[in-house]
C-alpha cells in the first residue's frame, strides 16, 4: 500500500509516493512554464496518471493534492492567484475522473504545510503551531488544539494581505500590504522600485535589466554588502518581525515555523527576526514561542499531501 502526495507550486508541480509508514519512496517534478487554466489541470492529472501506472505493483490507495490558495472543500474547486484562470478551476472531478475509486483530498499549501511539519518534520509534538510559508507569495498554516484553523469560508491564513502598513497604497490591492514588500516577488519589486528612485546607484544590481531582478539576486546582493539590497532586505526583515509578532500575539503557538523557497536564503535572518518579533509581540507569549526553520524545506507540501491522504484511509499516530 502507498500513497501520492502532490504538491502545486506556481512555478511547478512536485509529487511524491509515500509507503504506508509515511517514508517517501519516490519523487518528481514538473515544471509549469507558464502554462494556464486547464492546461495546468492537465499536467496534474497526467503526473497523477503517470504514478498510478509506474506504482500498479505497490497499489496507490489515497492521492493527497496541496494547493496554492484556496481549496473549496464544498465544492471541490480551487482558486490559485498565481496560476491564470484558477478562479474556481474543478480540480478535484478532473482528479476523480482519472483516478476512479481511489480517494482524492485537496487541501491549500498553507494547511498541508503545517500538517507536513506536524507529521515529519519542526513542529513534531505541537499542538499549537505557525507555518509561515514565503515563497512567490506569503501564506500560513495555523494549527490551534491539533486542528487546522480554516476560517467560515476556508481562507483563514492568507496573512499576505496583513496590514503592516500606516497608510493604505492602491498597489497592495492585488496581493496584500505584506506580500507586497516581503515574498519572493515582492523583495525584487520592491528593490526594482529602489533602483528606480536611485539616480546615483552603481552597485552590484546595476549589471541586470531591472525586469530581470529576482529575489536570489537581491539576497546575493545583499551577502556582499550593497546598499540598496541591505535596504530591501533590512525592510523584509522588520514585516517578518511584525507579522510573527501578531501570530504570537494572537495564536501563543508553541512553535514558528519559517518556510518557502525565500526561507532558503532568509533562513539565516531567522535571530533578526526574532529580535524584531521581540519588540511588538505580547511580551508573556513572545518568551514561550521557539521560531525555526523547516525541517522539511521544499518537501513540507508533498509530506502534509500524502499524511491528508493516509488520514483519510487510517488513524495516522503523529
């Protein structure tokens, strides 16, 4: 018996066979390039076809699918902002029409993010835990008493649109005050926007066209001591010490988790933050809460897809 776990990036797509001792057998994946609609749907279900071919001896008996952004449970459908026309994209029957009996969960990459922690990795032994994913945007998983907090509509955790800002700006409008200045995106938006307003500038980034500046060229910037890269990352650092201040402040979790493909290179930045985090947190909660990197890096989706898809066919003890 195995189980795939499927994890839906905006870039690419990883899948995952887990045995049923939850050890990962096998990995691969898959590119978007750009693709949209149901040409995305399309690879998913044909990755999905692939596994169920290569893995008929093993016997996939679940399929766990984690998503970037809101998993309608009701109804099945997804809505993903980085993927175009995912507005309410009927994921789960196109999954269902390939995979026939075989149990299909989708949950958002938020809530299998923590799950994956909870399972296998940081927050192992938690009841009480903050996944906080920065990737291409800026999500995260909240686990309150051993249960994933979901909200009335399941959109509870899209933290990308916390305010950290004094004054609202009609450029947040699309992605949130927060994403804006701190996700992958938005550290080479923001630093785009810098170099712009320099007239003076002759550093290290001046070798790029601006439309070719990414987040990795910032932080490879900023690891060599240019300034406008240092201002960037200075900023990411003060809206990731605010918005872990208001999680501890909110949730008293046990445990922080700090993830995405950002926490990568950021990850060394984890005692700013904490230091900033220090200064605006509830001071009693702020002493209790430990923040780490994840343990399972870019694993953290396809581990909490494949413990949604054990869970739904036996009692998994974590």
């Amino acid at each position: 018996m195995s189980v795939l776990g499927i994890d839906l990036g905006g870039t690419k797509i990883a899948a995952a066979l887990f045995s049923a001792a939850g050890d990962m057998v096998s990995k691969e994946s898959v590119a978007l390039h750009g693709k949209k609609g149901s040409e995305v749907g399309g690879l998913v279900t044909e990755l999905v076809e692939k596994f169920l071919r290569t893995s008929a001896e093993s016997g996939i008996t679940a399929i766990g699918v984690c998503v970037p952004g809101i998993s309608r449970i009701s109804s099945g459908t997804v809505w993903a902002p980085n993927i175009p026309g995912w507005d309410d994209y009927p994921l789960l029957k196109e999954l269902q029409d390939v995979c026939g009996s075989i149990p299909v969960v989708i949950d958002s990459d938020r809530a299998c993010y923590i799950l994956g922690e909870n399972w296998k990795g940081a927050a192992k032994g938690c009841s009480d835990a903050i996944y906080l994913s920065v990737g291409t945007g800026i999500g995260a998983g909240i686990l309150i008493n051993d249960t994933i907090l979901r909200g009335a509509h399941d959109i509870a955790g899209c933290i990308g649109w916390m305010a950290l800002d004094g004054h609202f700006k009609d450029k947040y409008i699309p992605c949130g005050c927060f994403e804006y200045h701190a996700s992958g995106e938005g550290i080479a938006k923001v630093c785009r926007e810098l170099l712009q307003e320099t007239t003076e500038y002759d550093g290290i980034l001046s070798d790029k066209a601006l439309d070719d500046i990414t987040a990795a060229d910032v932080f490879s910037a900023y690891d060599q001591g240019d300034g406008i890269a240092r201002e960037v990352i200075d900023q990411c650092i003060r809206f990731w010490g605010m918005a872990i201040a208001n999680l501890i402040s909110l949730f008293n979790p046990e445990k922080i988790i700090m993830g995405g493909g950002v926490f990568g290179p950021a990850a060394r930045c984890i005692p700013e933050i904490k230091a900033e985090a220090d200064k605006w947190a509830q001071p009693i909660s702020v002493t209790q809460v430990s923040i780490e990197h994840s343990r399972l890096g870019g694993d953290a989706g396809v581990y909490g897809a494949a413990y949604l898809a054990l869970k739904s066919i036996k009692p998994i003890d974590k």
